[in-house]
C-alpha cells in the first residue's frame, strides 16, 4: 500500500545522488575557499600582488643587491677606495683592477662599492627625514584647516617656489661642504629640505577626503581626542601613498647627491661618491672612458631598482588593481 500523501514543510527531503552527509563533504572545499579568502588580511593581499609583479620583483632585487654591496663594502672591496698608486694611474681594467683606476691610481671597482654606502645613505636618510617632518605638518593642515593649513601650506608653497636642484644648490652653498660624515650629513639635510612638501601636500590631500568619512565623525562624536584620531585612523590610511613616494624619491635624492657632487657641492674627496668620480674623470673620458662610464652605470642601476621597485609597490597597494 503506497503513501499518496503530499509532503508537509516538516519531513526531510530527499536528495537525489547521495546523503545529506555526502552533500556537505562536496559543498565543504567551496565554503573553505569562500572563507579563506575573506579571512585574507589586507598585507597578504598586498604581498600577493606583489609577488605576481615581475617588475616590482627585479627591483626588489637590485635594491637588496646594492644593501649587501654597501653592508659588506669593506668586505667585498678588493682596495682600500681613498689609498693612491702613482705607479698605476690610468690602468686598463684587467685582472688585478676589475674596473681600471683613476687618475691617482685608486682602484674604481673599490670606490663604487664603498660609493654605494653614500649614495644608499644620502637618498634613504633624506627621504625619512623630509617625510618625518612633511608627514606631521600635511596631517595637521589638512585635519584642522582654517589658518593653519593656509600658513603650512604657504611655507610650502614657498619652499617649491625654487627648482629643487637650485634650493638644494643654495642650501650646500649655506652649509660650506666638507668631506666625511659631517659632509654626508650636510648633503642629506639640504636634500631632504627641498622634498618635504611633497609629504606635506600629498598627505593634506588625503586627509581632506579621510577626515569627512564616517568613522571620523563617530570618534568625534564619542570624545576621541584628535591626536589619536590622525595617528589611529587617519595616519594607516594614508600609508599607501606614503609608502610609494618613499620610495620612489629614494631614487631621485641619489640623483640630486650625483648632481651635488659632481658640481662639488657634495661630499668631499677622499669620501667615495659617484657623482665626485663622474667630475674628477670627466676630462680623461675620450682618451680613459671606463673611469667615467662605471659610475655612471652604478647611478643608473640604483636608480632604476628604485623606481622598478616603487612601480611595483604602486600597483600592489593600488585597490583598483586587486
């Protein structure tokens, strides 16, 4: 006798193909996936992104490559970079010198690798130190407003008035350049003066759209102070654009240090610098062209892994990209 009986909302159904059990181990990997990839935070979908970016990773490698050079230049320098030979000026690039020598017998592969530490230095240095104090004064025009952020805005305002390799010109010539580490320090404060409004007014850009969002005006509303409103939300927001001018400016500060000392307003002699080498060899560049042409290509490549490099960082942290 058979059940003609339509079925109620409350008897179980039945699935065609297999049990309800077997069902849930089929559907089980799809939800794991769903969920894995909800549960992604934000820095592994960034570091994941980057990862697919040849670019990004070429320069990635070139920039780790010159850390190690300028790390261990002591170690991986075949000559003292600052001792002379009179009996081996101007020698061909052989065995004994990789790369030649100069006009005072100094081996030009050991003033590279040595040169690399002022280069990395100078162009870090300066780019931390200019967003140090551009990142605070664009943070404070754009959140307040009113008076302050027309009186910050106009030192800016003032400050990229002069061409940059003008201001930073002046300045060296303010400082009187000298050799060493006080030298190196004058080189690093002039470039980094000359870039702190482009923290400045990159951040006040983005802070005038994150300080009219929602969950500002809800930590206003429940008596957040404003301090730890700008370095609580409004500072993680604005990381991205940070990040990325950071590094790209890394690589034009080394260019401004090579310009510096190739005018002589650098670091001075005996201090390895690129852009003293360039000056120095300059004259003796038809008759000796490989005591110009190395610095020129370590300048080149530092500063394409640089901005590869910062390419690839801007494309990762790029939300319309994802």
């Amino acid at each position: 006798m058979t059940d003609d009986r339509e079925p109620r909302a409350g008897d179980p159904r039945a699935i065609s193909g297999g049990s309800l059990q077997e069902a849930d181990l089929q559907a089980a990997p799809d939800v794991w996936r769903a969920t894995a990839a909800r549960s992604e935070s934000p820095f592994e979908q960034n570091l994941r992104q980057l990862r697919r970016n040849t670019t990004a990773l070429i320069g990635a490698a070139i920039v780790a490559l010159l850390l190690v050079v300028a790390l261990f230049a002591d170690v991986l320098a075949p000559q003292s970079p600052i001792t002379s030979d009179q009996t081996h000026t101007f020698e061909r690039p052989s065995r004994d010198y990789p790369l030649g020598t100069d006009q005072l017998g100094r081996d030009m592969l050991s003033r590279i690798i040595h040169g690399s530490r002022i280069s990395l230095a100078v162009g870090v240095s300066s780019v931390l130190l200019a967003r140090f104090v551009g990142v605070p004064f664009g943070m404070i025009a754009g959140y307040y407003g009113g008076r302050v952020d027309s009186l910050i805005m106009r030192a800016m305002d003032l400050i990229l008035a002069f061409p940059i390799y003008l201001l930073a010109i002046i300045l060296m010539v303010i400082f009187a350049p000298t050799a060493g580490l006080i030298g190196t320090m004058k080189v690093t404060g002039a470039i980094a003066i000359v870039r702190i409004p482009i923290y400045a007014r990159l951040v006040r850009g983005s802070v005038l759209s994150i300080k009219e969002k929602e969950y500002i005006e809800a930590c206003r509303a429940v008596g957040v102070r404003d301090p730890w409103i700008l370095l609580r939300h409004v500072l993680p927001n604005c990381l991205a654009p940070i990040i990325v001018t950071t590094t790209l400016g890394i690589a034009t500060s080394i260019i401004v240090e090579a310009t510096l000392s190739f005018l002589g307003l650098g670091t001075q002699p005996p201090t390895p610098s690129w852009g003293w080498d360039l000056k120095a060899n300059v004259s003796f560049i038809q008759s000796n062209p490989w005591i110009s042409l190395f610095p020129g290509i370590a300048i080149f490549v530092t500063v394409l892994g640089f901005n590869l490099f910062g390419d690839g960082l801007r494309d990762a942290l790029d939300p319309r990209l994802k």
